[in-house]
C-alpha cells in the first residue's frame, strides 16, 4: 500500500529528526570526553533505538555509520565509568572490573567492523565505471582519495613487516582505482562533447 504524501512528508521528518539527534548525541560524547564535563544527552533519559541502514538522507548517503553510532554509546559508558563523580569513590578492585568490561566492549565493537577495504573500494570504482557523470562519482573519488590518506597516515612503527606490505599494496590499489576513475570520468566527458559537436 502506498504512502499518502502526508504520511511520507512525516515519516522524512520523523526520519530527519532521529539523524539530528543521533549527530547531537555522538558531538555531546565528543565534548564530555575531551572536556571532561558531564555529557547533555544521557542514554538513559533517550530513545537509543539506532537507525535503520534504509534510514538516510535525501542525497541516498547515510548521516553516519552505524559503528560511529555504537562507539558514541561506548564513549557514554566510558565516561559514566571514569569520569563521574561517583567513578571516584569506587574500591580499586571494582574499578579494574569496570576497565575489563569496557575492554571487552571495545573489542566487540571494533569486532563488528568489517575492514573490507579492496571490497569497499572495488564498490566505489564499480560505481564509478557504472555513473561516470553521475552526481555521486566526483563524491566516490573523493572517499577513494579520504581512504589513501587513512592509509598512508598509519603509523609505520607498531606494525609487522606483513601489515606494512598489505598497507602499501592496498594504498597502491586505491591510488590506480583513482587514476582509473579519473579516467572513465574524463573520457564520458571528452566522449560527451564530441558528441555534441
């Protein structure tokens, strides 16, 4: 059954409201832990129901990941943990116990994230060849681009000699997928024009 236009405008505007509050509460974590002030937005006192993967913007891109959502709620635990009031009165014991499970929570979450970056990458380019004038290829290219300077921003100094090689051949890997994108892009353009001509 389709939507009426009432009930689809309200649904845009229920699903715009969850966004602004998601993006409010991962900066109040932010501020609270480089502050060390209490945070506004308490989990406890707010639907923390987190958003759907259909639940995006109007251009089709999603506010934030939902893993940045989950480490937003892990930093409130963080903080509730060490940073207030009552974290200072607890036994030594207690507070090693409370590090553990945060600990743990940690490396769930970080468990959870694929790092899939060929797969990722190969998506975007794909897209790419796909759209090469479409309005999300220049956006594609850049995100490529963000990836290469994650790459090359790691530092070198905690990694094995196997993790440096996998570094470099995946930064090797996206920086050709950007040539090669540039390419598809610049020959549908000059192909376009001559065309016209």
């Amino acid at each position: 059954m389709a939507m009426s236009a009432e009930d689809l405008l309200a649904d845009r505007a229920r699903r715009h409201t969850r966004a602004l509050f998601w993006v409010c509460y991962a900066l109040d974590k932010d501020i609270a832990l480089r502050s060390g002030k209490p945070p506004l937005l308490v989990g406890d006192y707010c639907d923390m129901t987190l958003p759907q993967r259909d639940d995006q913007t109007s251009s089709g891109q999603h506010i934030t990941s939902i893993h940045e959502l989950r480490l937003s709620i892990f930093k409130e635990q963080v903080y509730r943990f060490l940073y207030a009031p009552g974290a200072f009165g607890i036994p030594d014991t207690q507070h090693l116990l409370q590090l553990r499970h945060l600990d743990d929570e940690l490396e769930s979450w970080r468990l959870h994230i694929a790092f899939y970056a060929p797969i990722a990458a190969m998506s975007l380019f794909v897209n790419i060849l796909i759209h090469p004038l479409g309005e999300r290829a220049d956006s594609d290219l850049e995100h490529l681009t963000m990836a290469v300077g994650v790459i090359r921003s790691i530092p070198l100094g905690n990694l094995s000699a196997d993790d440096i090689d996998y570094a470099q051949t995946m930064c090797d890997f996206m920086v050709e997928l950007i040539r090669l994108g540039n390419c598809a892009i610049w020959k549908t353009k000059k192909d376009g024009r001559s065309r016209c001509s």
